[in-house]
C-alpha cells in the first residue's frame, strides 16, 4: 500500500502559525478560568459504545466514529449489524464524558464541583469549509450547584475570558427550557409537539415572527394558538421588564421561581461584571441539546454571526449514571470559532519579540560550533530564546521565510568558521 | 442500554491534582523547547490505515484501534478481512504523522524544520500497571539537518527541560545504528541475523556479558563469532576514548565518519551544556524501531530504571511519502513517566497560593451576593484568583476538601446574609 500524505478526510494538520494562537487561547482559558476558581480534568477520547448511543447526543449520535473490537472479541462472520463489531467510539462532545466522570469520581471531588475540560472531539459530519471532524471543545460547568450563583459565575467567567481576547461587542442571550415550556403550553399546543414547535421557532432570527407564524400554520397547527403564541413575542430591550411583563402574562403556567432566578442571574451578571457587555432575556432561544432541564445561554459577537459560546443548566444527565441527579451547569466555548476569528484577522500573539537566529555557515568546525552554542546558551539562560542552525545555501531565502516565521530581520546573525568573517 | 461509569478499559480519567501537573509540565515542555527555537505543531489523531500498516511502526501495528468505515462504505456481508471494514485507525505514536505532515506541508516550512508535538497516542495494549492505552507522546524532531548539530541541539534542549523539572543525576547513552552494523560485521554475522542478535544485544542491561553470550549461542550463532562480538563491548568511563578504541578495532568495518560524527555530538553537548549530567557511548544501546538509520540515545536517571527519552536518527521515513528522503533526528520525551515520577515525589507545582475561597450562606440575598461578586472580581481584576461558591451544610467537611484542593485555611473566608453575621 502506498503511503498518503493528506491528512484523513475532514481533518486538519495544524501549521505553527495557527498553533502559536492556539496555544496562547489555550493558556488563557486556563488561566482565566483558574482564576476562576475551575479546575482542569481530563477524559478519555474514547468512550464506551453504551453510553455515546444513549440519546444524550441529538444529532451527533448519528456521527460517531466506531471502533472496531479487538482480537477474540470480533466475529466478522456472525455480525449483522454495524454494533456487533464495535465496543467503543470516539467521543463527539465534552459534556456525557464529563457526567460519567462525576459519577465516577464524585466522592474524590469537591462540592461544587468546577470543571474546565478542553480536548478534541470527532464527528463524522460532511466537511465543510471552517468544519472538521476533529476539533477542540473547550467545556466550563459547575455540578452541584442548583442555584444562580452557577449560572452568574460561568457568565462572568466567559466574558472576562472574551474580553481578555480582546473581543468587543458581545451579547449575552439567556432563557429558560420552562419558560419555552410554559409559552407553549400557555398557547394551547400540546406536550408531544413542543420539541417540533421549538425547532421552528428556532429559525426566528432568519424568518422572523411572519415565518415563524406561516411554517408553524404549514405544519398543522391551529392558526389561533400560533397567534396567542407569537404574542407573547414583544420587542423589549429591557430584560427585566421583557421577563416580568411575560410572567405577567403566563399566569399560572409559568411559576414565578422561574422567572424570578433569571431577573436574579441578569441582575447579579450586570451589576458584578467588570466588563463590557449586554445581556439580553431572549425568548426565541432554544437551543438544541434535549439534555437541558433549566436555564440556557448564549453569547454572540456584533461582528460575527452565529454564537462563540452557549450552554445551559442539565440537572438530569448524571442521574443517568448514578441514578441520582445532581445539579450541573455548564458553557462550551467556540474554541474554534474564536481561532477562526483570530485568524481571520491576523491576529498577534503578544509576547517579547527578541527572539534571536544564529545561522552557522556549513563547515564550521566543532571549536566554532562549541563556541556559537555556549553564546546561545548564556542567552537562553538569560530567558533569551535562540535558534541555532545551519546556513542554508540559500541564505536570503532562508531569512525571509525566519523573518515569516516572526523573527525581526535584526535578530537573525550569521556565524562564520572564523570569526572574523562575521 | 445502560449508562458505564468508569472509563473505557486500559483508558483514564484525570483527576485535578494529576492535570495540574500536567498543565505544569505541557508549559514547561513549550517554554523550554520555543527557547531552542522549535515550533509546536499538531495532527489529528486519526491515520490512513495504509500509513498505518506501512511497516514502520514496528510491533505497534498490532495494537491499533481500527475505525469503522462510515455508510456506504461500509459492506459488513461482504468482508471477510478487519481491513475490509476499516480505512482509517487511532495513531499509535506521533513519528510516522509528523513524517506525513512534513511531507503534505514542506513548502510551507523553514528548513531546517523544528518541531515540538504533544498529543495522545493509542494503543490496544493489555492494560497494566502505568501503562494504559491513551497516553500522551512529547515528540520533538528537527528535519532537514542532515549534520551533528541536530542531535546536539536536540540532547542540549531536552537536558535543559529535565533539569527544570528538578531531575538531578541523568545520564544521556548515545550510540549509532551503524556502528551497530559495523560490530556484527566485524564479528562474522550475517546481515539477516542482525535484527535478531540486536534484541538479544538489548539486553545486556540485564543479562550480563555472560548471558548474552549464552543466548547467542542458544540461538545458533557460532561461539567463535559471539567471543569476537563480545570482546568489543569493553567498559569505558570516558566516552572519546571508548569510541577511538572501538574504530581501531573495527578498522575499515567502521568509516571513520561515524565515528568521529559521534565524537563531534559528545564533544559539543558536554563543553557548551549549562546543565550538569553524563554523556556516554553505549554500544550496547539499540532502540527497538527499525526505521532508525544513524545516532541513536536514550535518558535515563540514576534514582529510575528504564529511560525517561529516548530518539534517534530517522533519515528515510519522509522518503516513503515524497520519494526524496529528507534528514530527520527527533526525541521522544517520556511524558507519561515524567508525570508518574512528579506523583510519585507528591511535586508541589509552584505559583503563588494566595487564592482565596468566598462561601456564601445559603439564602443570602441577591444584594448580598452581588457586594460579594463585586469583592471577588476586585481581586480577580488584581489577579488574585477567587473561588466562590455556596456554603454547604457540612461546613466543616467543605473546609477540609478545600484545603485537600490547595486552598490555604486562612484564605478561605464566610459570607453570611447580614455582612454583620460575619
């Protein structure tokens, strides 16, 4: 077989310009969280077949990548189906991992629990320009914590990671999975359509309230209930009145413990954070994962479009493993989005620029080399970092493309075997 | 099915304490090797199956994770082989990608090319004691460089991180593949015997002198041979001379090249390192892979068995992707045992520990919190990382598990409603 040099479909080398951004988001999520108060834990890539097939995925179970059993554990001949070969997958998200490593470990951690997971995770999607089937989630929650204080904290949390970034412009998005509930009980709709009605409404943002109306009317639904429904859609730019007009409104079906803790995560996000930004009661978030039991978020750019984080409140997921619940909370960062966007706009890394090249011409003899790398050796112990290498024939190219790897033309010195050459 | 709570078999997941570490360590790695002028790079985690099987990963072929083929692709009736129902499997070290990369990208790169990777590897290994089947590589290579200052600054470089790390006592082994070959020779063997008396050669560590000869002879080479082979493996203390009496030996079996290459790396690591250790030749090091075509060596510590790094020469492996073979010497850092030794001697990760825990009382008002969430992010602003969260029942319990966690007990301070209370 001959040798490929691409890499597999759908996934991507990363060259060193893009891992010098990488690195850096990297070390400031860490650092910005930690600050935090979060602590980093890490999950295998791979994960029991059981448990990524168990409805906690959506969509994305239909993409997982399978790993075939090994050895005495594979019947080729008496396989039927896809999962009689398989025992294992790649994991497609941070969030189930992290659930049944709580349940595993909960007893060795502490209470509340703040976890800051970052890791690859693989989907067998179609790629797509800016979508690969590899890629890094990079995952903050909060479990057994059930209240607001949860939700405020992995707010201004992000937001401080953001605006460390460097990112301006950006609104928080924030709802509740019982307030989209209790909107569409309020219209009379019925339990069984609610999952349909949220996927079109959904589309709010692209179709607006007219095509929200006309594709709920499309899909059967009585024209009077979408009416009573999209009513309870009002513009408002205050979030706090937008709520209480809308409890106002719902009655009885919306209990005002729901409404109430969100006024109290906008109030307490508002008045606490250090940093510039709106946040926003949106009814029309739904958000996909059927996993979320409560509060759910989203942040945005004015820039860019589509969302850089969101999350929400899954009090039911580790009760899956433990058969008990316990609260959790969480965001997952669009850590790619934000390298994208980095990159897209050339971003540079900060950091002292006296990085220095030592180019030795070829031939030098092993005194002159042995002198060269103690001059390179007294400067990196200086915290001076230093390249040495061999002159090229080439020598001109050779110090453009240093000059386009970030060293400054002055840095790069040429070295001759006699010294006084130089 | 039912949701699993431990890890998928021979996998782990990674408590708090044992990242904190690693997170340690990761930095360092970079810090250290970006002072050398290496770049960090990335591939995916998943290989051509072709790539893969290609023979140059030695006994780890067999212990790939193979992927299931995904859709249409996949004929489960028809196959009668593993590999009709795989194109693509877990990567089982990170060489052979960093040789693909280098192939698919070489236009896009400085030569010659530094490189620093750090990622997990796989392999379906029986699950023993430290040894599990995801663990991190630390892999760095310089291609490109065909001369000795490849090695050196690759042996100057990785000394320099162990000696951050607080490692005392190393020892760098060194020893060429070709002066391997050129041992055998002299002594009569066959060329399609080397392989096989280079294992039995591995093991002299443990063996003896004595006991290698036995097992060559066991093996069905003339004892003649295994005399004449053995008498050239003298102790030496001082590595020059040890290499200068090999070559007078060997004569015309050995070009004086190699040899002196040797003596040019083992000159100018020891007369320009900052760092204190031992650099010696080792013609009984092998290195296990095939794919090695010249120097070889391996770090080990004198308080620890087994080598913490270990590298080579590989000047052929990139020729298998391009058809043009390109110089290439890398290491391969023992991340997994660095972390292993740092739990072992409870490593402190230093920092400040000035970070400060905020328990709120339960119930107190949104108000209060907000006074509280507003002294958090003034520290917070000031770098001071604040960790705030509910008070729990068992107060006492919590304080202990901080405290467990690395909080100091004076840095952890109660909030109650009325600040009065306090």
């Amino acid at each position: 077989m001959g040798m490929i040099k691409k890499p597999v479909n759908g996934m991507k080398d990363i060259l060193p310009k893009e891992m010098k951004i990488r690195d850096y988001v990297t070390g400031l999520v860490k650092e910005t969280y930690e600050g935090f108060g979060f602590v980093s834990i890490e999950t295998p890539c791979v994960e029991h077949i059981e448990n990524l097939c168990s409805k906690q995925g959506g969509e994305n179970e239909k993409l997982i990548f399978k790993i075939l059993k090994r050895g005495d554990k594979l019947n080729i001949d008496n396989a039927q189906t896809e999962n009689d070969l398989v025992d294992s997958g790649l994991r497609y998200d941070l969030t189930l991992p992290l659930a049944r490593y709580y349940a595993n470990h909960s007893n060795e951690l502490s209470t509340p629990f703040k976890a800051l997971q970052m890791g690859s995770v693989f989907r067998a999607d179609r790629p797509q320009k800016g979508r690969f089937r590899q890629f890094v989630q990079c995952d903050i929650d909060i479990l057994g914590d059930p209240g607001y204080l949860a939700e405020t904290e992995l707010i201004l949390a992000t937001t401080t990671l953001l605006s460390k970034l460097d990112f301006k412009g950006f609104t928080v998005r924030i709802n509740d999975r019982r307030i989209l509930k209790a909107m569409a009980e309020y219209a009379g709709f019925e339990e069984k359509d609610y999952d349909n009605i949220f996927i079109i409404l959904d589309k709010m943002d692209k179709i607006g309230l007219d095509g929200v109306r006309e594709e709920l009317v499309k899909n059967g639904y009585e024209s009077g209930k979408a009416d009573k429904y999209l009513r309870l859609f009002t513009d408002s730019r205050d979030a706090l009145s937008a709520i209480r007009t809308l409890k106002a409104e719902l009655g009885d079906h919306l209990s005002s413990e729901i409404s109430e803790n969100l006024e109290r995560i906008i109030t307490s996000v508002s008045e606490t954070s250090s940093v510039d930004f709106k946040i926003l009661f949106d009814p029309t978030l739904v958000r996909g994962m059927s996993y979320y039991t409560g509060t759910i978020f989203e942040i945005g750019m004015d820039e860019f479009s589509g969302s850089v984080a969101g999350g929400g409140r899954y009090d039911e997921m580790i009760g899956r493993f433990t058969g008990q619940n316990t609260p959790a909370c969480g965001f997952s960062i669009g850590f790619e989005r934000i390298i994208t966007i980095l990159l897209d706009k050339d971003f540079a890394v900060p950091g002292n620029n006296n990085k220095q090249v030592f180019l030795i011409e070829k031939g030098a003899s092993n005194e002159r080399i042995c002198e060269i790398l103690k001059e390179a050796s007294e400067l990196r112990n200086k915290g001076v970092g230093v390249l040495v290498c061999q002159m090229n024939k080439n020598k001109k190219f050779q110090k453009e493309q240093l000059i386009k790897d970030g060293y400054a033309a002055e840095n790069i010195r040429d070295f001759y075997n006699s010294e006084f050459k130089n």
